[in-house]
C-alpha cells in the first residue's frame, strides 16, 4: 500500500519554471558506451570498478563554471527524470543493500521504527527499510524522483508515505530515526538554512531519537580537486558532469554543471553547488541546534560496502531517554 501526500509538510514549496539552461549549440561530450560511467579524477587519483560498474580514470578536460555563477535555488531544477536515470546506474542494489545493513546493524535497533528519509528522492532506502517493517516517510523537493518512488513501491507491495516539500518545513512528529542519505546536505542558498534543517529535524524526533546524516568526506573531495563524469542514456542523451571542489574554511564547496545533450544536438546544463561540511563544523552546528552525543564515522576503503568509500556518516542523537 502506498499514502501520498504531495503538500506533506508543506509551508515553502518551490516549483521550477524553468528545467535547465539550454543551449544552441552542442556540448564536447566525449563519447561512451551506452549505460557505462566513466568519472575523470584530476590530480592523478584513479579507481577502477569492476566490470559493468563506473570506472574513473584521469583526464583533465572540461571547465565547471564560476562559483559565483550558480543559481541559489540550483536545487529544484537539477533533480529530473535523467537525473534519476543516471543515479539508478550509480548506485546498484549491491550499493544501497549495504547501506541499509549498516543502519540496521548500527541505528535502527527496533523491530518497528518509525523513520524519516530525508531527501529519499526515489525511495532507494526508504522502499528497503519499509520490506523490513518499519514505518516509513520519505519527503523530497523534486516530483519526478517522488513519482519514481511511488511506482518502485507500489511494485515492491510496501507501504510509503511521500511528503513533497522543502525539508526546512517538516512539522514537529514523533520519527524514532531521520535519516539524509547520499550527500543531500548542504544544497540550500545559506549556511543558516542548513542549520534550520537540523533545528527542524530535532524537533521532530522523538526523545532519544537519532540523526544519520551522510555526506561526501570534504577532505577526500579536496584532494580530488576536479572530477568529470559522463555516460550515454538509454535514448542516446550524452550526460556529462563537469565539477571541482575549493576550500573554503569550515567546509568544501563542490560545484560545477550537469549537461545533457540529445541526439538532435539539443543541451540543457544545470549548474550545481553544494557545502561539504568538515566534521568539526557539522558537529558544531548540530549541538547548536540541540543534539548530543554526536559522533561522526570515516569510512575511506568500505571493504565490506557498508558505507560507501569516501564518505562520512554523523550519528547524533536528541536528548530525552
């Protein structure tokens, strides 16, 4: 079964007029082979997948646009249907099933929970953590990946609820566990807005109730310095993500553009740009705002694909019990 409330929490919804930035003119898209992604890492840090996985290799070409340049509210127009398509290649089962073993293993320690997926786009963890019988919510800003949600658990015969909004507007609730999944921090106009989220999330947990949050290790993104990633959909569309990352005190800022070209030689770009906490800083903004006991967990290899490598989790939990 399925419940859809599309103005869920609703008090600050933001519809995009506008997809994307579209050009004339074709984009130097390198070509690739169909449903395979190639991320280019400049210095020279290569990783290699195994076949059928992305497979990163060093390149130097392609320019991200300039810092100052990026929309404020770049977020609610990247989040579409080829988005979805290129994020469903990224991230194979094997990926979110090592996920959701970690947080059963570590934070959902109840048989029935009631969970927040923050950001849960389309559902990837929240259909996962409904087939082990817990009481879940996702709320998201973007309609197409919430439709894909619905549709995936429809099909999985899992009960959903979906909330479309803007996750500075969730409601004061009773959720055992919210959790923000895939580096979806840090996306809105101001660090201030970033702290309204966690202040809005501790207030709606319950007392004892815990925060994951997780996020790209903003060191490990500088180090990387710039990373291109392209691919080929399955309508012949040429993707290709262009990006770079600067340090900027108490966190890294990682922008740069998503470009689509189609067959016909069309392209839409959507600039992106998006704050990388450092841990003290997360961690500082989060006792601000009320939490304690906040732990912050480095995963730089994930041999056993808990957590994917390069990534950091922050645990904290909202004082009561």
């Amino acid at each position: 079964m399925l419940a859809v409330r599309p103005m869920g929490f609703l008090s600050r919804r933001t519809d995009a007029q506008e997809t994307g930035l579209r050009t004339g003119g074709p984009l130097p898209l390198p070509y690739c082979q169909e449903g395979t992604v190639t991320q280019s890492v400049v210095p020279n840090q290569t990783t290699f997948w195994q076949s059928g996985e992305p497979t990163a290799s060093v390149a130097t070409e392609g320019t991200p646009p300039i810092a100052e340049d990026i929309p404020r509210d770049w977020y609610t127009r990247i989040f579409d249907e080829r988005y979805l398509e290129v994020d469903q290649l990224r991230k194979p089962a094997p990926t979110t099933a090592g996920e959701i073993g970690w947080l059963m293993r570590h934070v959902v320690r109840s048989k029935r929970a009631h969970i927040l997926d923050l950001c849960c786009g389309y559902g990837r963890h929240s259909i996962r953590l409904a087939q082990h019988g817990h009481d879940v919510e996702g709320l998201d800003l973007s309609a197409p990946l919430l439709h894909a949600a619905r549709l995936k658990a429809a099909e999985a015969d899992v009960r959903l609820t979906l909330h479309h909004c803007d996750m500075r507007d969730i409601q004061p609730s009773a959720f055992d566990v919210v959790l923000s999944m895939h580096t979806s921090f840090g996306y809105l106009p101001e660090g201030q807005d970033d702290a309204e989220v966690l202040r809005a999330v501790h207030g709606c947990l319950v007392p004892g109730g815990s925060l994951v949050l997780q996020f790209l290790d903003p060191d490990c993104a500088i180090r990387a310095g710039s990373i291109e990633e392209r691919l080929v959909l399955k309508d012949g569309t040429q993707y290709r993500k262009v990006s770079r990352v600067v340090d900027n005190g108490e966190y890294a800022y990682w922008y740069g553009v998503y470009a689509y070209q189609s067959r016909d030689g069309s392209s839409v770009i959507y600039p992106f740009g998006i704050r990388l906490y450092k841990p003290s800083a997360l961690v500082s903004m989060a006792t601000r705002v009320g939490f304690h006991g906040c732990t912050i967990g480095r995963s730089t290899s994930a041999p056993d694909g808990n957590i994917p490598a390069g990534t950091l989790a922050l645990r904290a939990r909202k004082r009561g019990r």
